[in-house]
C-alpha cells in the first residue's frame, strides 16, 4: 500500500515552509498605504490564510522584526518599528 509524504520543507520551527517568505511579509507591510495591518489584510494581500499570516507575524514579532498593539480584545495590529 502506497504512503502518502507531505514533500514540502519544514522551516527552523519545524513547521513546514510556505512559499510566502518573511521578506515578503515585511515588504507588504513597508509598502502598504497604512502606519499599521491586521493579519486579515496581509492574508488577503499576499493570498495566504488568515491563521498562517496571524503566525507568521507573531514569529515577525518574536524575532523584533515587527511590533503589535491591540485595538481591542480581538483586533491585533502590527507595524514595523522605526530605526
């Protein structure tokens, strides 16, 4: 009986890559027309779910690459940090 393998990479968190990159993330957030984003605009912008793009910038955020502050309980925004 033949086995299905998920063939694609896993990242250094061990989850497996997605072919949106963390540059690209970055990118949209720089160029976007607003000061600050919500998960569901950078789902939307760079076609991904919603849940990964929500992952995706909490690592941003662990790795100082981005910063978050709550509008309220449920709405999350993040931006990228001044230098």
């Amino acid at each position: 009986m033949a086995t299905m393998t998920d063939e694609r990479e896993c990242n250094t968190r061990g989850q497996f890559a997605e072919e949106t990159t963390d540059d690209d993330i970055l990118a949209a957030i720089r160029e976007s027309e607003f000061p600050a984003v919500i998960a569901r605009w950078v789902a939307d912008t760079l076609e991904i779910e919603r849940p990964s793009a929500h992952r995706r910038l909490e690592w941003l955020y662990e790795d100082g690459e981005v910063e978050r502050g709550k509008l309220s309980p449920r709405v999350v925004i993040w931006w990228i940090p001044r230098e």
